[in-house]
C-alpha cells in the first residue's frame, strides 16, 4: 500500500515554479519579439519649404492636380487658388493652362459631395472666357444633367446652378449641341416630374421629395428660371439682331453676316459626316425652327400644364412660373402663325 501524499504536496508537485537563481533574467516564451530596437526616419514637417521656389504655372498644375485630392479641403482649397490666379492674370494673358485641359478635371466634381467644394468650382467656372468654354460646352452637358436627377437635393441645385452659368456662358451653343436641346428640357421634366408620355387626363403634379428636406421649394424655383432661360436660349429668335447689324451697313452689304467664315470650331458638326447615326434625342438642332417643331410636338403640352400648375401656388414660384409661360407664348407664335 502507497505511502498517502497529503492533497497539498500533491497540488504543489504539479504546478511547481522554477526556481530563478540570484542574478538571471526570466526565461523568455517562444512567441517573443524583441521591440527594443531604434530605426532612423526622416520627418518632413512642411512640403513647401518657400513658395518662391516655384514658378506660378507649376504651382498652378500643382493645384490643378490636387483636385482629384480625397481630402474635401484640400479640394476646395486648390479651386481657390485656381479662381483667383485666373481671375487676377492680366487681361491680355492666356490662361496658365487651356480650358481643354481645366475642364477633364474640373467637371467630375459637379457631383461632389461637399458643399465648399461645389460652390468654390462654380466660382472657378464664372471666372473661365466664355468664348473658350462655348467650343467645349457639349463636354459640360452630361455632368450638369447627372447632377439634375441627382438624389441628393443640394447637388440637384447646384446642378441648376451650373446649367445657369452654362446658359449665360454660350446659350445658342448649347441649344445647338449634340442632344442639347432635347435631353435637357427632358432632364429638367424628369426632376418636376412632368411626365411627356402619359395622357393628358392622367398628368398629375405631384413629385417626389429626394434628397434633403426643406429644398423642394428652392429648387423649385431655381428649375423654373432654368427652364426659362433655356426656352429663352433656344425659342427665342437671335436672327434678328444680327439681321439689324448688317442692314445697317446697307446695300449691296445686305444678309453678309450669312455668307461670313463661322465663329465656330465645328461649324458642320450638326451633318454628322464621320459619326454614328444619332436618334432624336442625341440629334443636333441648330435651326431655330427645328428647335420649336420639336418642342411643340413632344414638350409643350406637358410644360404648360406643369407651369399652370405651379402658377397658381403663388409667390416666388407663381412668378417664375408665369415668366416660363411667357417665353413659350413668345417663342413659338410666329410658328403656329406659318402652320
């Protein structure tokens, strides 16, 4: 018969320490990294040590390049910079880079999703030759009407802020680029909701709130008057006052502004010589009277019915409204008299 072991001695036999000896460190496990090393790093507090070390096109393409920066910013601090080196150049310099090149960068941030941001592009866009920017205004187009049917409201009207500026920038060349006229008057029904294919009984007014709250009636408004000015912009006959410029040179002088070497780059775009067949809503309308055909036939029955509308709530929105009204009754009346 074993000798009995009482539980104690038991317990301790088993989970007995090591004994350390005086003078000696702890055992280390396995699994142990040594962190007890240094490593040498330099550390760049600032990257521009004096900004009179580069020439202001370089710090110019510098800003230009951050503007694909992550940072809400540090982007709309280098559009900053960009509109006042633009705005500040003498009057006969040229830009420090062409528009060509500006606006590849310049047009993704209409969807932005930083208020600075957006304000600070429109700003930069204002401040753009007009002239340079109507020969590239067809590159502008699609990124205002994504900002249009945008979900978010306030990108919605910066959007109808940019299509302003658009307009006021070169109004006739807008009307008259490829899917100008009609993708847009399309894009500003979509946000009212006035539906074009429904039928007249079934047309109703009501839209459906995206986005922010509390901008409905804002936007509201800011839709309308760029309804007007693009209604203005392709309805209205600018024939006109060029007829007057050159009747007042006066025989033989008379219809030379027809027969004069176009301001345009592309003056035979609209003839589609080397491109894919359009359908109508790609289609170019450079005729004032193509532009009202097309309006009357898929658009102005929808627009007046969606203006009435809106007139009769009155207010700002009332007001802006019967502008709207008056530009179409203006704007094709000399048609309804020839058909």
């Amino acid at each position: 018969m074993s000798a009995h072991i009482p539980l104690q001695d038991r317990y301790s036999t088993r989970v007995a320490k090591p004994k350390l000896k005086v003078g000696k460190a702890r055992p280390k496990p396995a699994n142990f990294t040594d962190t007890s090393f240094r490593s040498k790093a330099i550390v760049l507090n600032q990257q521009f040590v004096s900004s009179a070390a580069s020439s202001a096109t370089s710090q110019f393409a510098h800003h230009v390049s951050l503007l694909s920066s992550r940072t809400d910013s540090q982007r709309r601090d280098s559009l900053s910079y960009l509109t006042t080196a633009v705005s500040t150049r003498p009057t006969t310099a040229p830009l420090q880079q062409p528009v060509s090149v500006l606006l590849p960068k310049l047009l993704p941030l209409t969807l932005d999703g930083s208020n600075g941001v957006r304000t600070e592009l429109l700003r930069l866009l204002r401040a753009l030759p007009s002239n340079d920017v109507a020969d590239h205004i067809e590159k502008v187009l699609p990124y205002i009407r994504a900002g249009i049917t945008h979900l978010a409201a306030d990108i919605r009207s910066s959007a109808l802020d940019m299509l302003q500026w658009a307009i006021e920038c070169s109004g006739d060349a807008l009307v008259s680029c490829s899917g100008g006229w009609v993708k847009t008057i399309k894009t500003i029904l979509v946000m009212q909701g006035w539906s074009t294919e429904t039928s007249i009984s079934a047309w109703s007014t009501g839209r459906v709130s995206l986005g922010v709250l509390g901008m409905d009636g804002k936007t509201t408004i800011k839709s309308l008057r760029a309804m007007e000015s693009l209604l203005r912009a392709g309805l209205e006959d600018s024939q006109s006052q060029e007829d007057t410029q050159s009747s007042a040179w006066g025989w033989p002088l008379t219809h030379t502004a027809q027969h004069m070497i176009s301001n345009r780059s592309n003056p035979y775009s609209h003839l589609n010589l080397f491109g894919t067949p359009p359908d109508e809503e790609s289609q170019s309308y450079e005729d004032r009277e193509d532009r009202q055909r097309v309006f009357q036939r898929k658009f102005q029955k929808a627009i007046e019915l969606g203006v009435e509308a809106a007139r009769q709530e009155g207010g700002e929105i009332g007001r802006a409204a019967a502008a709207v009204q008056k530009v179409i009754r203006d704007g094709i009346k000399d048609l309804e008299a020839c058909d």
